[in-house]
C-alpha cells in the first residue's frame, strides 16, 4: 500500500515528460524567478530534489522547503500553511519540478514550475 504513492508519481512523472509543452502548469523562466526572489524575500520555493542533492555541486536556496519529490504524496500535508500563497517548485532542471506542480494543482496548491531549476540557478549565480 505505500508503494501506490511512489507508483502514482512515477506514473505521473513519466507522462509528464512528453507532456510538457502541451500543459497548463505555469512557469516561470529562471530569469524571472530570481526577479521575484529579488523584489519578494517571502515567495515559498519549494525543492523537490533529495537531500543528498542539496549537498552536491548545485548547492541550494538556503529558504527552500526540502521535500524531495518521491515522498511528496505522503507529505503533502507539510505544504498546507502555504496553500493560500504561491509555490515556486525547483528541482535540478525541471522534469520533477514539473511533475510536482501538475500533482499538488491537482490538490489544490498554487504552483510555479521554475524551467531551468537548479542547474541554471548555480551556472548564473557562480559565473558573476
């Protein structure tokens, strides 16, 4: 029965990467999310990579909430205070971050896919 979860998202996972262009999930260029990182300290971005991850080579956002994006189904209910507010969700470039967006829409949540995801967030924030 916990497997039906991981199951779920893997399902959802690999549709998703042949239907991407074709979806209704908004998204914002990395360009234009470091814009409103800058003008909004309060935006709630969400990291759906692995905590091994966070400490490899592409670093993280120190505010980010870390829930990596296979053990969102069953942790979903940590996002609730911020269901009323918009989710910007990164990963490392954007196929999961895609893929958590369509699944917490679903649920209700207002989400941000970020194109680029954390791959384009370190080549731009280490080449100045």
């Amino acid at each position: 029965m916990k497997l039906l979860p991981f199951i779920t998202l893997f399902i959802i996972f690999s549709l998703n990467m042949f239907a991407q262009s074709n979806s209704d999930v908004p998204t914002v260029t990395f360009d234009e999310f470091i814009i409103q990182l800058s003008k909004d300290s309060s935006i709630i971005i969400l990291d759906v990579r692995t905590p091994a991850e966070l400490q490899g080579p592409l670093g993280r956002i120190e505010k980010a909430i870390n829930i990596p994006v296979q053990e969102l189904p069953e942790r979903i209910n940590e996002l609730n205070p911020y269901k009323d507010k918009k989710i910007y969700i990164i990963c490392r470039t954007q196929n999961r971050s895609f893929a958590s967006s369509q699944f917490l829409n679903r649920n209700g949540f207002n989400t941000v896919c970020v194109i680029g995801g954390m791959t384009e967030y370190h080549n731009k924030t280490n080449s100045k």
